[in-house]
C-alpha cells in the first residue's frame, strides 16, 4: 500500500496581492504538521539539472497544526429534502435508464447494488434499484421484488414499478426499448406486499440511496451534510417519475410525457385531470442542463440538487439521430449520465488561512506541509498582480487549465498499451500509486470513469498530486506540466529578470485587459487545453503589438471552458472538455455529445471549430514520441536580417539542444510544426528545425492522415518535426515559437550557459524592450499566398 498521509489544496489557483487564501489539509495519521509558504524556483530532482529549489518566504501562517483525517466523499447524484408528499401510502415509480455497470462483478465492479430513484434506508421506505445480479429491483421496506431479467449494459430500458396500500398489490415492469429475436420475453412482476411503508425523514435519492448517517470526516464532505450515499449508480437515467398512488399500465405510459402543466386543447396530450392529482413529481432533466439542478416540472418543484457534477447534454431514450446539439433539441438530451467515482468538490474543512502580504512579488508560491515522520506534500498557487497593478514588463501564463486537465492521471496505472507508448517500462511515482488505491480523488479528462466512460469535467477543489514539484511524469520519465514550467521559472530567476505570473484561468475571465500592459507574454511548456476567451485575447494582444514566446508545444489544441454553475465558488472550478472525432484521444464522445453542458459551445479540438493551432503562434502540433529527445539546427532562414539578431553568439553549425533535462535534448516528447496551409503566416520564418532526427517512437498525429499506412513515424516522415519560428504581428509586434515540449528543460542546463540559453535571452532581451520592433526590412513587405511559403525544414538533412 502507499500512503500519502499528507495531501490539500487550495480555494484558488490565483491570488491577488492583499488577499487571503484558504487551504485544505488531510493528515491522516500524524498528530502534528507544519505549514510555511515557500517560493517555487525549480521542482526538479534530476542531479545533472540545477536541482530543487525554493525559498521560504515570511507568513502569518506558518505554524504547526493538529493533524485531521479529511475524507473525499466521490459519487454523483441527485437528492431532494424529505417533504410530506414524499411519504405517499401508495406510489408508482418510473424511468428510463442507460446502465453501464449492472451486474457486479468481482474483478472489476464491486459497487453492489445501485439505486435508481429511492426515498428508502436501513429497510424503510420505497424504491427502484439494481440488484447485485444486475436485475431491476423494487424495495419497500425490508421486501424485495425483482424481474429476474439482466438488464443490458449500454442500452434503454422503461422500468415502472407501483405499490396500492388498499389491495397490496405490488407492480414491476422491466422493458427494454430494443427485444432482439431471441431475447427472453419480460412479463410484468405482481406480488403482494402486506403492511404500511415505514417513511424516514432522509432526502430522496436519484442515482443512490441513503446509506447511513453519520457526523464523521465523511459526513463533513457529504451532501447533505451527513447524510452518506451508498449504492451510486452507473448509467444515464431520463424522466424519473412519483405518483402518490397506484397508476394503470395505461397511465403510466402517459405519465412518459411529464406533468405538462398548463395543459389546453392546443397542446400536446398530457396527464388527464385525474392522472394530474397524483402527480408528486415529474423530473425533466433536459431543463436547466448547466445547472447542477435538476428540476421537477411537477406541482410540488421538488426540483433536485446535483451532487459532484454528473454529465449532462447527453442522448436521452428518445434521441433521433438528427439533431447533435443540445441547444436545438433539448428535449432529446433528458438523460443525465452518474457515475460512482466523480467529484466536484472534496468539501474539506479549512485548515489554515494566508493574508497574503500586499507588497509580494508576483510569482510561483506553494503551501509546504511536513511532519516530525517524514511526511511532505506541497499545494501550489500563484500571487498574480491586479489589473493596473502590474510589476514587470515580462509576463508568464501559466497552463492551469491544461494541469487541470491531466489533473490526477490514471493512464500511467490504466492504460494497457503504456509500455508501449513510451518505449519502455513506465515508472511510477508515489502519487501514482496513491491515486490508483484512492480513486475517490478522482481522475483526469485523459481517464475514464469506472464504468469505461470517459471523464469531461476536472475539478480543482480536491488534492491535485499531479501538480506538485519532484514529480516526474511517466510519460517523460522527467518533469512534465507544472514541474516542467518551473524549468523557465528557474531559468528566469538565475538571468535575474524580474516577471509577473498569471493562469489561463485569469485570461479567460479578464480577456485582453490581463494581458495589454506587458510588453511580453511568455507560455508555459504545453498550454494544450484553452478557452475561446483566452485565444481571443492572445490574438488581440498580438494585434495590437504585444509580444508572445510560445515556449513548448502541442498548444491550442482541445476546447475548453469552465462551468458556469461554479461561479459563486470562484474563478475557474471546474472545466469541461468533450473528445469529439479527432485528435488525440484517450476515449471518445458518444454520437450526439459533442457539445458542452455547461457553456453549450462545441467541444473537441479548436482546429475543427475553424481556429487553426498554428495561427496563434506560427506552429502547431505534428506529432509525439516519449522516448528520447532529439536537437535542433539553424536553417538559411537564421540568417535573415529580421531575426539573425535571435543568433548572436551562436554559431550557424552548432547543434543547438543536443542536452538538456527532459529526454537529453531541447526537441522532444510533442512537436509543433509550420503550415501555412493550416495557419502559420506566409511570411514567418523557420530559423530552427529537429528534422530527420527523431526515432521511430515519435509519431505522425491522426487528424494530419486520413488512413492507416507505413512511413508515419520520426525515422521517415517530413512532418515528424519541430521548427522554431519567428513572425512579425501587426503594429511592431512577433511572436517566437520554439515548439518543443522538451525545449524549457533545455534552459538551465550548465548553470544556464548553453545555446538554448541564449537564443532564449536574446529573443526575450528584445521583446522586452518598450516600443514596437524594428520594421522589417522594405523589401520584406509583398503579397504572399498561403502555398508561397516552403519550409526550409523540409530541405534539412540530418
């Protein structure tokens, strides 16, 4: 077993100056821990590199604190408080659902029987379950009655079931919405059921059932508070129902279609007046779909608070195939998928508060947590200065919605092919292994969610170990995202420049008034996972004269946003993304959930929502490989007058990057490429490229090729790259990309004196400066189509 004994995280990913920030600390175990505040210079072991570094940093804070075991309380579901009408002596129960995991089974799916729409606990009460045969299953009390029929995994069923308290008659009908030929036939079970259901005061539950309650560390980060849910239920399910007595076959069929208030001779049919009166609640889960309510269209609104975010604007029984998006057609997508293992929230007790100094610079912080028996854990945050308030002219922006985005990553654990993918056997990291053991922590939009469906939604409320410093990720076997990034923090500290930090989080939610004020802004080493907003304001800033370094690759590449029902929590909680049908993708959407819940906009790549990769920077991803870094040379390009300044005091054969702390090279792991045909300007130049040099490991991305052939790999085909490029923005702006994940851990090898080094000074030494660049040279100026261009990569030899 692993423990992590020691594990938090922040309210927040960016904090202004003057500011308080509040953490969350799990210490299972120890009785004591300590907190300080440290500044984050380098997160990396490795003994060729300049090793760890940080700097401790005066706080109110720092002290030592009692130990307290915090629980993550995973699962999604729906609940509603107990009301009278929730107490019927007769009910009849009905939905439509979509189960993936019904049937236990004890290699993989231990969750025992799941609720469907339940009012029952500890044998009292009423409802509609799977039971651990995978058979659909009615309680009332301590009584079970069940059809004895499996339900199909991935597929409809209508499930009914009703209970009159004059007869005793008891009702449960299982019908799937496809009967293959020889499928068993499903007759209606009818039994008696003597006695009075015992009513709790407990919620109703959709998607589970009250468990028990308890005042413990699980009940504090439960919903309601105290109130633990058990038996989660995977699956979709669409228009639950409650009538307080016995309903016909006849009526139940009618009751499909809701409660229909308001109904006249001028609408679509509806419950009739004597149907109507039994009506206790009629769920439409395609209202409300960014919500995390889901309301109840009947006479009470019982409408029910959504626990850890299930996936919404997903088909419902009824979708036709016409219509893909959810906006169109709402009432095709009244399903709303649950899942045993998500999390919105881990809904901790504060543990300690900062009140952040008003004079602080601008910078990567963490919060260092230690114990007297080894224990350590660190929970990174960024001090980001107010609008108007800046401290510097450099600015770097940090990917926190692309760390969000591999947040908790399971595929090192998961993923069958891993040897495979990276040419060797992976190395796990302690959080890897701690994770695997804890999945109530929940995963990663690159994992799938216990029942093989793929995870949209990534929270940052919750302990995110994959965003700490000494991690080295298995992909690389060497820092990768946040501990990668802090390769150019700790290359920016020893040149001596001063910079302000800021997220994507705050670019997405100031636009271009975050970025306007600061001559340069400077990326992190793979900002993948953008918003609209966002690439919005890097392209005004560009076009306005600002100055972007792209200092990584595979950019701009999936569609991201953050939910909107999280607003009232801060900036940036949870975001969303949907694998649609290209790119690079650990699992796929469905047909017909391509669009986001909470924002209603298109998910899968920015490249077919019309927004190329490479017009943001100049270049874009080409392609990956997870074995070995490769270098780059300078190209005829190097020498034109308008970037040979980028050169000075590095020589036209040099191998530039032949070393450095990811892969031994400056051009590895994922690679960006011009393409005038998909963005770059015609008239950017290819000062540098990897061409010809990368092993077979390295592989041509999918949406670049329509079928499977030979030749894809970086032993043989031209775009298996990486080109550093500059171009001119309008008004005396550029931008410089170097488009190479590997390339920042480049930067601080040999105590910063190396060639990548340079180039990387000498470009930003100029785009510093105040004032626009100097104006290229007359005869640069000309008309250029898009196929005017030839890369000078494209004529390398190794």
């Amino acid at each position: 077993m692993c423990a992590m004994r020691l594990t938090g995280y922040a309210d927040k990913f960016s904090v202004h100056p003057g500011d308080t920030i509040k953490f969350y600390v799990n210490c299972d175990g120890p009785k004591k821990y300590s907190a300080s505040i440290v500044q984050m210079i380098n997160g990396d072991t490795n003994p060729r590199g300049p090793g760890f570094i940080e700097k401790a940093v005066k706080a109110d804070c720092e002290g030592v604190y009692d130990g307290i075991k915090q629980v993550v309380y995973g699962g999604s579901y729906g609940f509603v408080a107990d009301a009278p009408q929730l107490k019927p002596d007769s009910f009849t129960l009905q939905c439509w659902i979509w189960p993936t995991t019904p049937k236990t089974d004890t290699r993989y799916w231990k969750h025992g029987a799941q609720g469907l729409v339940t009012k029952w606990s500890g044998g009292k009460g009423y409802g509609l379950f799977i039971n651990t045969d995978g058979c659909v299953e009615l309680r009332i009390n301590g009584e079970t009655y069940s059809t004895g029929a499996p339900l199909r995994d991935h597929a409809w069923h209508f499930i009914a079931a009703s209970f009159d308290a004059k007869t005793g008659d008891v009702v449960l009908y299982h019908e799937p919405q496809v009967v293959y030929a020889l499928d068993p036939e499903i007759p209606p079970v009818k039994a008696t059921f003597k006695g009075k259901v015992e009513h709790t005061n407990l919620p109703l539950v959709i998607a589970g059932y009250v468990d028990h309650v308890e005042p413990g560390p699980l009940g504090l980060s439960s919903l309601p508070q105290g109130v633990i849910v058990g038996g989660h239920y995977n699956g979709k399910i669409d228009s639950p129902r409650l009538c307080s007595r016995a309903l016909s076959r006849f009526e139940i069929e009618m009751m499909k279609g809701g409660a229909q208030p308001g109904l006249t001779e001028r609408r679509n049919a509806g419950p009739t007046g004597v149907l109507s009166e039994a009506i206790v609640a009629a769920w439409d889960f395609s209202d409300g779909i960014d919500t995390l309510v889901a309301k109840d269209a009947g006479p009470y609104r019982f409408d029910a608070t959504l626990v850890n975010c299930p996936t919404r604007a997903l088909t419902g029984y009824n979708w036709a195939g016409q219509t893909f998006d959810w906006k169109v057609a709402p009432k095709e997508y009244g399903a709303i998928h649950f899942h045993d293992d998500d999390l919105d929230n881990a809904r901790w007790e504060v543990s300690f508060e900062w009140s952040v100094p008003a004079d602080i610079k601008s910078r990567f912080y963490a919060a260092k947590l230690t114990t007297p028996e080894g224990d350590e854990d660190y929970i990174p945050f960024w001090i980001v200065p107010k609008i108007g308030q800046e401290q510097s002219k450099i600015a770097v922006m940090v990917p926190t919605i692309s760390y969000m985005a591999y947040a908790n990553e399971h595929v090192a654990c998961n993923a069958g092919g891993a040897e495979l993918f990276v040419y060797r056997v992976p190395i796990m990291q302690q959080q890897n292994m701690f994770l695997a053991e804890h999945r109530e922590y929940g995963g990663s939009i690159y994992d799938t969610h216990t029942d093989g469906s793929g995870i949209c939604l990534s929270s940052r409320l919750r302990p995110i170990l994959s965003i700490r410093p000494k991690y080295d990720h298995f992909l690389a076997q060497a820092p990768w995202q946040y501990p990668a990034d802090l390769h150019l923090i700790c290359w920016l500290e020893q040149m001596g420049y001063e910079y302000d930090v800021f997220t994507d989080e705050d670019v997405t939610y100031d636009g271009l008034a975050r970025l306007e004020n600061y001559n340069v802004i400077i990326t992190g080493s793979h900002p993948e996972h953008n918003s609209g907003t966002q690439l919005d304001a890097l392209h005004n800033y560009t076009q306005r004269g600002g100055r972007l370094m792209y200092m990584g690759a595979d950019a701009w590449y999936w569609v991201h946003s953050f939910h909107p029902a999280y607003d009232g929590l801060g900036r940036g909680i949870v975001t969303e993304m949907r694998r649609c049908e290209s790119g690079i993708r650990t699992w796929r959407a469905d047909p017909g959930e391509y669009y986001h819940q909470g924002t209603g906009e298109l998910g899968g790549m920015w490249r077919y929502r019309g927004r190329y990769l490479h017009s943001v920077a100049g270049t874009g991803m080409s392609s990956e490989g997870f074995d070995i870094s490769s270098y780059f040379s300078r190209t005829p390009e190097s020498l034109d007058p308008r970037v040979s300044w980028a050169f000075d005091g590095i020589s036209y054969e040099e191998n530039l990057g032949n070393f450095g702390l990811v892969g031994g090279g400056a051009a590895g792991l994922e690679l960006d490429i011009v393409d005038t045909m998909l963005g770059s300007p015609p008239h950017i130049l290819t000062v540098a490229t990897s061409a010809g040099r990368h092993t077979e490991a390295y592989l041509l991305v999918m949406e670049d090729f329509g079928f499977n052939q030979q030749g894809l790999d970086g032993t043989v085909h031209p775009r298996v790259r990486a080109d550093i490029t500059f171009h001119e923005t309008p008004n005396g702006g550029g931008c410089f990309a170097f488009s190479s994940i590997a390339y920042c851990g480049s930067l601080p090898w040999n105590n910063c004196d190396n060639n990548i080094s340079r180039l990387t000074k000498n470009v930003l030494d100029r785009f510093m400066q105040d004032g626009p660049l100097p104006a290229a040279p007359k005869e640069a100026i000309k008309h250029r189509g898009r196929a005017d261009y030839e890369s000078p990569a494209l004529a390398s030899k190794s």
